[in-house]
C-alpha cells in the first residue's frame, strides 16, 4: 500500500462533483482529507491523503485531470518563510504533528517538514512574525 499527500485545486466547474465518493468506491482508496476550502462559486482547494495501490493511485489521478482538477504533490496549503522565521520557537508546541521543530539543537534554528504537516494552522495564529501563512485563510 501506497500513501499519497496532494493539494488539489479544483476549477468551479468541479466543485459539485462527488469527487472524493469516487476515489473509495471506483477506485478503492483510502482518503484522509486534512483540509478543505470548497466555494461553489469559485475554486477549491483540498490537501488530503490517499493510500491505496500504485496502479489505483494513477488512475484516480487520471480521474481527476479528466475533471480540470490541478494536482500538487510538491506543496501543501500551509507555506513557512523560513526568511521571517527567527526560530524563537514559539510555533513548536503548538505543531501536533511535530512539522515544525527544532531539528539541529547546535544552531536552534527552526525547520519546516511539509509532509508531516497537517495543515491545523495552529502555527499561523502563534507566530508573531508571520512566518506561516496558507491558502486556507487570508492571515499572512
């Protein structure tokens, strides 16, 4: 079994569709979807997790391409400017899934590993130099 983490955009014309009912039932895949911003009169963005096998991974991908849906596997909802960071630690204890840390104890400086992050945006309202930002919301 394979896992996947994507950010998929999807154009207006995809919105209403059962999109994520298809990737379980015709596809069968786990989804683990961490968040979502979908407006019926305007795009929609999702990070999520899909685990399943290789062979039912691209062909859910090939479905989504065929529904005008863009997808990202290179980049998540939620973006660290490690340039604003002063790494005064102040988003690590309320990182839950430990993206955020302090991963050299010599420099103390701090780093961001996106594919633990699921995207609880908890960092964006504890960093007081606006280091973390997401597309799920309008706070820089």
């Amino acid at each position: 079994m394979t896992t996947r983490k994507y950010l998929l955009q999807f154009p207006e014309k995809a919105v209403g569709k059962p999109l994520i009912y298809h990737l379980a039932k015709d596809y069968d895949l786990m989804v683990n979807i961490f968040r979502a911003k979908i407006d019926p009169d305007d795009t929609g963005y999702m990070v999520l997790d899909i685990s399943g096998t290789d062979e039912n991974i691209k062909r859910a991908a090939l479905f989504f391409k065929e529904n005008g849906i863009i997808i990202n596997e290179k980049m998540n909802g939620l973006t660290w400017d490690k340039e604003r960071c002063v790494s005064c630690g102040n988003c690590i204890t309320h990182c839950p899934s430990n993206a955020l840390a302090i991963t050299d104890r010599s420099t103390m400086e701090v780093s961001f590993n996106d594919e633990k992050c699921i995207e609880c945006m908890n960092c964006i309202s504890h960093c007081p130099f606006n280091a973390c930002s997401s597309i799920f919301n309008n706070t820089k």
